[in-house]
C-alpha cells in the first residue's frame, strides 16, 4: 500500500494547530511535509506560505495539502487563485465530508483562531479519508478547472 502523502503549512497565527495535526497525521501513518512558519512571534504574510503546498498537490494527484491561518479564509482565497488547486475552508466535519464528495477539494484550510484541536483533528480525518463521489459531480469540477 502507497502511503498518502500531505503538504501542510501555515503562517504565525496557525503554526500550534499545524504541529497538532502533523503529528496527528504522523500517528495515522500519513507522510507528512512541513512547509509552514516556524516562528510564532513573528508576524508574516499568509500568501508566503501557500506556493510550496500548492505546487506540490498540484504535482502529486494522490496528496492533499492543509492550509492554516487565523481564519483560514486568507490561505483558502490564496490557494484558490492557483490551477487545479481546490481549497475549502473547512469548519465542521459535515462541510469537510461534502468538501470532498462534492468539490473534490485537494486542500483543505483551517482557521486557527476558530476551532479546536479536537474539532480539527476531526475535521483532517473525515478530509483525509472521504473519496469524491463522482457521478453529477465530474462535470463540475471540470468546469470549476476551466476558470483559471
């Protein structure tokens, strides 16, 4: 069995909430790359630390990226402006399923200052192990590919 790899990242507001999810993922089994600030006293730019995820799914079809900001929303708007990247900011385990079966969506952002660790472990989990439901759904996506 291949194991799935996940590019993670985040600015200063997200760098505790990354280090809890990548050693959640570590504990999963999951190959995990750490592209994210390291210090969190400093203050950077979120937009900094989107380019390595996203080239790296956008490269390898079978990874998945996370992106942590305060919001997320900034990390989600970032990614989004790249081809064949569909982030979604993800704030429950309902919307992360949907995420995934509906959107495809290959990165998934999280908002630090907003939920838990617990909530977001759970949230990387249905993420990580829901698969896209195709069907009505295909045509979409190659529409949502075709924007940019």
């Amino acid at each position: 069995m291949v194991m799935q790899k996940v590019f993670i990242s985040s600015d200063h507001a997200g760098i505790e909430l990354r280090l809890v999810i990548r050693l959640y993922l570590n504990d999963l089994g999951y190959i995990v790359e750490d592209y994210g600030c390291v210090e969190s006293s400093i203050t950077v730019d979120y937009p900094d630390y989107v380019k390595n995820v996203v080239d790296c799914v956008v490269n390898d079809n079978l990874a998945f990226g996370i992106l942590i900001c305060g919001t997320g929303i900034g990390m989600s708007i970032v990614a989004n402006r790249h081809r064949r990247i569909r982030a979604a900011l993800c704030y429950n385990v309902e919307v992360a399923e949907l995420a995934r079966e509906h959107n495809d969506a290959n990165i998934l952002c999280l908002g630090a200052r907003h939920i838990s660790y617990e909530d977001a472990q759970s949230i990387v989990y249905k993420f990580l192990t829901t698969k896209f439901s195709e069907g009505r759904h295909v045509q979409r996506i190659i529409k949502i590919d075709n924007c940019l």
